[in-house]
C-alpha cells in the first residue's frame, strides 16, 4: 500500500522513489523507503535528524569522509544528524531509512542529475 513519488523528475523513468511510511505526530521521526530504478551516485548531502539505512533488496555503499560501508539485503548503517555523505545505489535496490526527526535532504553542490546515472 505504499505510495510512490518520484524524488528527481527531470530524471523520468530513472528517478529513484521514495513512500514515506509514517511520520510521528509529534517529534516528527519519519519511516520511508527509497527504491532506485536505475544505478545512481547520490552525491554529498546531509539531514537534520540522526538516519539509520537497512537494505531490503540489491546493493548500496554508503561513503563520508575516507570510510566507505557497503551493505547487501539485511545490511545496516547508521549516520549522525548533519553528517555529509553520499551514495552509490544498484539498480533495483530498495532501502529502509529511519530519521529520528523530519526528513529533509540538503544538498552541498545540488541533487543528483543524468550525469549521476551509472551506466
């Protein structure tokens, strides 16, 4: 019963999606998921809230700094609230992310573009 939306329109077909899950009424954690139809490098960008990553299906790597966490289905991440990293995702991957406040996404130099689709 999840609903869709796409996240980057200009990309079309190859848009990752996201379905926000729930968003508690008061402190305002949000549960999603995000799924990418086509391999994608999501560049630099942090969040406000402390954000957690499980892997539901295909393959991501996490990166910040000089440390890099690939994880497969079941694998687990967690970042920091305002911590700067970005991602590579597999096509077809799909991942579960908490945030312990209202999600946001801030870009450092802008969301991802046709040039981040891996081919």
């Amino acid at each position: 019963d999840a609903k869709w939306e796409r996240m980057l329109p200009d990309l079309g077909d190859a848009s990752p999606e996201i379905a926000i899950l729930h968003v508690d009424s008061k402190t305002k954690a949000t549960r999603l998921l995000i799924r990418t139809p086509a391999a994608l490098h999501v560049p630099m960008h942090w969040h406000s809230a402390n954000e957690t990553h499980i892997m539901i299906k295909g393959t991501a790597t996490f990166g910040h700094g000089d440390t890099k966490v690939e994880l497969g289905p079941g694998g687990f991440n967690y970042m920091p609230a305002r911590m700067t990293h970005q991602a590579w995702t597999s096509a077809g991957s799909i991942v579960f992310i908490t945030v312990d406040g209202a999600w946001d996404v801030n870009w450092v130099e802008g969301p991802p573009t046709v040039k981040n689709l891996i081919r």
